[in-house]
C-alpha cells in the first residue's frame, strides 16, 4: 500500500488549525444585547455578557453611552458619520487570564417621531377627542389601538380619534403610525376615567330629620341601588335617611350603566343630637314656672341648663322666677 505523506501531512495540519480555534472560542465569548432601533434623545439600556465569568468589560467611545460594567445606557443622537441612519455600539469583554472578544451592534436612528395630545382624565361615558403630533413631512399611516371597554372612533383621515370610556379606571390608548418610507414609531396616552355617579343632599342634620338624597350619573339609562344602611329607604334615583343615632354616616349609591359597567358614589352626613325645653313662653315677675329639656335621641346624656338669673336646675329639669327686665 502506497501513502501519499504530504497528503497526510495536510490534514493532520487542518485538525491541528481546527482544534485551536474551537478552544480560541472557548477562552473569550461576549454578546452585546441591544434595541434594533432608538428615537433621537430616547434613551434605552443595553446589556454584555461575557464569559468566562470573573471578567471585566470595556465599550466603545460613542457618543451619548453612559457604561456601567455589563451594561450602558445610550440616548439617541443624529450621526455625524457617511451612515447617517445608524449609531454603532462595540462592547469588548476581558477574561481573567486577558483574553478579549468584541461584539458590536449597529443600531437605527428612527427619524419618525409621534405623540398623542389631548385630556388626561374624563367621565365614565364621557366622549374627549384626541389628536396626533407627528413629525414626518409625507402622508403615513395610522392605527390606534386601547385597553378594554374603551370605544375609539378614528377621523377620516385617522390622524384623530374619539376615545369613550366605558368603565372607571386607567384606560391606555396607543397610535402606530408608519411613514411613506416604511419607518414606523408609536406613542401612548393615559386616560384616568373617573365615576361619574354623585349624590346631592345636606351634609348635616338633626337627629329625628328625615333628609332627602338624589344620585345623579353619566351615561343615562342605568339604573341606582343604594347601599343598605339603617334608616335609609331606596327609591332608586332618591333615598330618604332618618338616622337612627348621632354621628358621621356614610351613604353609598352604585350606578350600573346599559353595558353593565358598575361605578360607586359616596356622601357624608354629619347627624347631631337634638335638644328641645317645654314649658311656658311667658312668666309674670315672681311667677316661677317649670321647664323641662327634651333630648333626642332618648339615651343622649343631658349636660346642663344655661347660668340664667331666677333659673334653679335639677336634671333634666328646672325652675324659673320670672325677674325685672334689666
């Protein structure tokens, strides 16, 4: 048998050349995660992971990087390079014994740019409109989108919106807007959608008065049910509260709206004692007449009588001298 040497030799140098990359890749491996795209002054977090562990990372002198060992922070500028679109970001990763891998990330400039105007806050039902700012000088495309129970009605051209909530609480209302050239960007607007139930009537009463409260809602056709309280009689958009002892109460009134959205109202209702005197109007002079007080409701504590000349107290009641007018 015949054996070409130098062929031999070849692949023996070949398996050599192979075997001392594989184990080159193994002494130092980095990766650079970082966003595909960032607006101009956006600011975005990139992160390096590098290996084996105990080492250390060094990145590249761009403009706007803010590093922090495994990971920066860059904020979007306009490049003043020949490749205006991109800003380039290169991570090196140092092992322990000084062995160092590079991986670098080119990462687009968005030129589109879009905001959303328009009230942070609205009514359960209530109908705000909102608009858009974007800047791009050609004719793009819109879409909106929001979170649950929200009606979004978008204008003809969709650069505006109707937006109608209808449920209580933080609504978000995102546009996608993609320019002629492809370009696309977005923006977000938060909406806090507040109840729109109220309650009108006294905030303070005697004790014993029968109060008269009425609720009031947005959007109409729900219907009211008030909470049940002692005292308080429903009759849907009303109530009447006779209170049953002094104090502090508290009313609560849920609307419900035709989609069956429910929302809540509350009103405070300060209840004081009340305090009559019987007896006479008049009294001639030296005529003593008998007073007594009436405190509602019946197990208030009686306090004391006013420090009246010709007036003895005893309890609940007292005596009264009628005296010469001063």
């Amino acid at each position: 048998m015949t054996v070409n040497k130098p062929l031999i030799l070849l692949i023996v140098s070949l398996f050599t050349l192979s075997l001392c990359n594989s184990v080159s890749a193994w002494e130092c491996d980095v990766h650079l995660n970082a966003p595909s795209a960032i607006k101009v002054g956006e600011t975005k977090t990139l992160s390096a992971t590098g290996g084996p562990a105990g080492g250390h990372f060094s990145w590249s002198n761009t403009p706007n990087l803010n590093p922090s060992g495994a990971s920066a922070t860059l904020t979007g500028f306009e490049p003043d390079r020949d490749v205006l679109d991109y800003i380039y970001v290169t991570v090196t990763y140092t092992t322990p014994k000084g062995k160092s891998c590079s991986d670098t990330k080119y990462i687009y400039v968005c030129q589109c740019d879009i905001g959303i105007n328009g009230p942070d806050e609205a009514k359960m039902g209530q109908t705000i409109t909102l608009t858009t700012e974007v800047d791009d000088e050609g004719n793009g495309s819109y879409e909106w989108e929001s979170t649950a129970n929200v009606l979004i009605e978008p204008s003809d051209d969709l650069s505006t919106a109707d937006f109608t909530a209808m449920e209580a609480g933080t609504h978000t209302v995102t546009v996608n807007y993609t320019s002629e050239d492809g370009e696309t960007c977005s923006a977000d607007h938060t909406i806090n959608v507040i109840c729109a139930a109220q309650i009108s009537g006294p905030t303070s009463a005697p004790f014993g008065e029968t109060i008269i409260l009425s609720a009031q809602a947005d959007p109409p056709g729900g219907y009211f049910e008030w909470t049940p309280v002692q005292g308080l009689v429903d009759y849907g958009e009303t109530a009447e509260f006779t209170a049953t002892e002094p104090g502090d109460h508290t009313l609560e009134v849920t609307y419900t709206d035709r989609y069956d959205n429910a929302c809540t109202a509350t009103h405070q209702i300060s209840i004081g004692c009340n305090t009559k005197i019987i007896g006479p109007n008049t009294a001639n002079l030296g005529e003593t007449i008998t007073l007594e007080s009436q405190v509602s409701p019946p197990n208030s504590v009686f306090e004391k009588w006013s420090d009246t000349d010709g007036l003895v107290p005893y309890g609940p009641r007292a005596d009264f001298t009628g005296q010469a007018p001063r």
